[in-house]
C-alpha cells in the first residue's frame, strides 16, 4: 500500500490574489518509516492493485487484464449456464394456468387410432415378460404389441413368447437377427410388421398405466399432434445418492423442461412413451441406426421438418423406470446419450431450421451436456479460487456471481424431492435432503468425465452402444397415484420464472 501525506498548512493571501486558485494541500513525500506529526497531517491510503490510470481504468499489468479479464469472463458463463438450467427447470410453473396446459385432457375422446407399440430388450429376462403383460392391459380398444429380441439371446425370447403365449392377439415377436445390435435397429426391424397408424416406443422395464393409451390417442385428435411425447420418470430415489440426483433430473426434465423445448420448437424426444404417426416415421425413414441418442436424432430431424410434437405430463400417466443399477452403469449411459448428442451435432440437421434464433437455440441446446459438464467442473474451481487468491474487490465480487443461480437451483430441487414424494406416495427424509445437498459438486463432477469420455470415444470413432442392464428396482411403485392436485411448485411459480 502506498502512503501519501498531505501536509494542511495556513495559505497566506496576497490583496490582488484569486484564494480559490491556492491549493489547500500540499503532497509531502513521507521519508521512510516516517509518522504523521502533531495530529496535522493526513495519511491517505491509496491501494496500488486499484489506482487508476487517468481516473478511468485500473491500473493493471498486461498480465493482470488478462488474468482477471479471463476471471470475469468465466464468471459470467458459469452464470448464463446455471441461469438458462434453472429457466428451463421453471418453465412449468410460471403459472397454474401454464402447469394445466402440460397435461393430458380429463375428459379423452373417444378412440380414433390403432397403435403399434415397439418393445426391445436385450438380455432383459428379469424384467421384460412383467412389462409386455403391464402393456395388454391397456384399455385402449385398438393395438398392438412387437417384442423386439435377440437372435443371440435365448433367455429374453423364451421369456417373450411365454408372454405371447398368454396374449396371442396382442402380442407379436419379431427375432433381430443383426450384427452389431442396437436398439434403432431392433425398432427399424419391428417398424416393417407394424400395422398402427401411430407407432408407440417402451423400454422392457417400464411400467405403463393401463390409460395411457386413451389419452395419447385424445391428445393426437386434440392437437393434430405429429408426435406426442408422454412422461417418464425414475422411482427408487432411496438406492443411492446419485440415484437422487438421478430421479430429479427425469422429474425435471419431462415436468418441465420439454414442454419449453416443444414450444420453442426444437426438442430432443424421449427414448420411450414416445408416439409418432406412421406417416412421419415413413418419412424419416424409421430411426437412424448409426445414431447412439437414435430419440434424440428422430426429434431434431422432426423438428426441422416443422412437425408439430406435444408433450403431456400427468402424474398418474408416467411411465415408470428405475434407475441404472451402478454408477458405472449410469456413467456408460451417460456417456452414450452424450455421445449421441454430439453425433446429431456433428450430422447438422439443425441446420435445416427455419429462423436463426432456431438454429442458435439448437446449436445451444445440443452442446448443453457439455456446458453443463464444464459448469461442474468449474464451479468447485471457481470457489477455490475465490477463497485461496487474492484478486480486487469488484473481481472478487463477480466471481460470485454463478453461485446465486447454483444456489437457487438446489432450492427448487429441494422443492422438487418434497413435491415428487407427495405425487408419488414417497416418503422422503431429512437424510435425502442432506445427500441432495452433499451430492451437488460430486455430481456435477461425475457428468462432466461422462461427458469427457463421450468426446474421447467420439474421437476414436468408437461407437459401439453400452447397454444399461435391469433389475426391476422400481416394480413396488407400479401402482399410479390418483391424485392430480395441483403441485406445490405451482404456487410459486408466477413469481419464479425464468
């Protein structure tokens, strides 16, 4: 810190003289060491790290503009990616009136279409004959079952066509005979027996609510709908600590944020209890085989085409899943659909939307697990920095500005975990509260190596599918809840928008 003293000395007046052009303190250089004597003289501290320079910019080295230039520039991004995570998780509940439009009709029309709905499985003994006999119960009066498996896996078809034995109009099996698999290959393969005129798509563990079909069918006839995207959600929060993290994200994901990504008109689709018109399938040629986020591609193509896709959420309407049963099971997942998504950037058919502000939210959108991943990664960093390195108080004050929308969104996901206990009959404690919290940073660290991993696979040109095995975690939640009350969420979510 330098040290300047003013020395306040009586300024004699001469009789022609201006008094107003006399100075009334006169800079003295201390001498080293040197104090202030007999209470008339003034120190005044002037820190070095924030003089300025013609009283306009700091007085800065080149290297300390750009050190903390990069500073605030990496606040700033941190800010805008947390900001535009936690718009799109609000989205839903900017109002009651906008939380109702997201759902199904109470009152479904009468049925119009005949649906086919496609089911793989590969190595899914365990759980798959349950959910092919969950389907035929549909109360819809008009459909169709393809159980798509393995020509290599003994064990899931025994099981299958013991489920086609019980339900021989129902249910149909189809044998995949290609090499490598994967799963669009097994849908494209059932797609050429399909004789629905709307083509439906489940996992083999997935429990679906016996309505869902009449519902479906009404909102196609309600909206003229191209594709109707209906509600996915994890169950078995309670497992682990990432399966938390896990089951908020789907809440959040099919609540909230597609019902934004519909209205903007470009939306990644889910990879079940997805219906698309037979017409729309044909055009696009069924799903794209080399593609590891195969739903993904299928919406951004759709979308680019200006087909209209409606998504719907109702509670007692979800389809229901578990989550992977390890972390490397989630890690290799995670790390498909991300690759997927850098495979429908790289193909570029985002390009063919209409607008530019359409084609910039693409380009967003399709990079957003990577910024995601880049944001848990540097907000740990960015704290660190914050609390070892010293820096001026005005950089100081911006490096902060990311945990503001870090910290609100831990809020809402807090208010997410009570309301998902309360529609679905969940009792959720203090201690998942507490691993919610805990699990923030570690999570975001996770993601962030999947999607490391997924560029580095990409790279190798590696794009083998990872399957994410099944064990029926969720089957004690296969009952739907029946109430559709409102969630809490909505009645703060006109004062919470994005």
């Amino acid at each position: 810190m330098i040290i300047t003293r003013y020395n306040i000395a009586p300024v004699a007046v001469q009789p022609d003289s201006d008094p107003a052009s006399e100075p009334l303190l006169t800079p003295i250089a201390p001498a080293p060491g040197q104090q202030p004597s007999n209470g008339t003289d003034v120190l005044v501290p002037i820190d070095s790290g924030t003089a300025f320079t013609g009283g306009l910019l700091p007085d800065w080295s080149f290297g300390e503009w750009a050190a903390y230039s990069g500073i605030v520039l990496l606040a700033l991004f941190l800010t805008a990616i947390a900001t535009t995570t936690l718009w799109w998780m609000l989205h839903a509940w900017r109002s009651a009136d906008d939380l109702r439009a997201t759902q199904f009709s109470a009152s479904p029309r009468p049925a119009r279409h005949r649906f086919t709905l496609l089911v793989p499985g590969r190595h899914e003994e365990e759980v798959m004959g349950q959910t092919l006999d969950r389907l035929a119960q549909q109360d819809h009066p008009d459909f169709e079952i393809i159980a798509i498996v393995g020509h290599d896996d003994p064990g899931t078809e025994l099981v299958v066509r013991e489920a086609a034995a019980r339900n021989p109009h129902l249910i149909k099996v189809v044998v995949d005979d290609s090499v490598p698999k994967n799963k669009p290959k097994a849908l494209n393969r059932a797609l050429q027996i399909a004789t629905g005129d709307v083509v439906g798509v489940f996992d083999a563990e997935d429990e679906v609510h016996p309505g869902l079909l009449t519902v479906v069918d009404s909102k196609f006839q309600e909206t003229g709908a191209d594709v109707v995207q209906g509600g996915v959600q994890l169950m078995n929060f309670e497992t682990s600590w990432w399966s938390l993290r896990n089951v908020l994200e789907y809440y959040f994901w099919f609540r909230s944020r597609l019902h934004f990504h519909a209205r903007s008109k470009f939306i990644p689709l889910g990879g079940n209890t997805v219906f698309v018109t037979r017409e729309r399938l044909e055009w696009s040629k069924g799903w794209d085989d080399q593609c590891l986020a195969e739903d993904c591609e299928l919406g951004v193509r759709l979308s680019s085409d200006g087909a209209k896709v409606v998504v719907a959420y109702n509670p007692e309407y979800v389809t229901r899943e578990e989550t992977p049963p390890t972390l490397k099971s989630l890690y290799k997942q995670r790390t498909r659909w991300n690759q997927g998504f850098l495979q429908v950037l790289g193909k570029g058919e985002w390009k063919k939307l209409p607008t530019l502000r359409q084609r910039m939210y693409a380009r967003y959108m399709l990079n957003m697990p990577f910024l995601q991943a880049a944001t848990g990664l540097l907000i740990p960093i960015s704290i660190a920095f914050i609390l070892l390195v010293k820096v001026p108080t005005a950089v100081a004050l911006i490096t902060f500005l990311p945990l503001i929308p870090t910290v609100i969104t831990l809020v809402v996901e807090a208010a997410g975990l009570t309301e998902f206990g309360r529609i679905y009959d969940k009792k959720v404690r203090m201690r998942d509260y507490t691993k919610l919290i805990l699990g923030l940073v570690p999570y975001q660290i996770f993601l962030a190596a999947a999607a490391v991993r997924s560029v580095v696979r990409q790279l190798r040109g590696d794009g083998s599918w990872e399957k994410t095995e099944h064990t029926g975690a969720h089957r004690d939640a296969a009952v739907a809840p029946e109430s559709t009350a409102v969630p809490v969420l909505a009645t703060a979510g006109a004062s919470e928008t994005k």
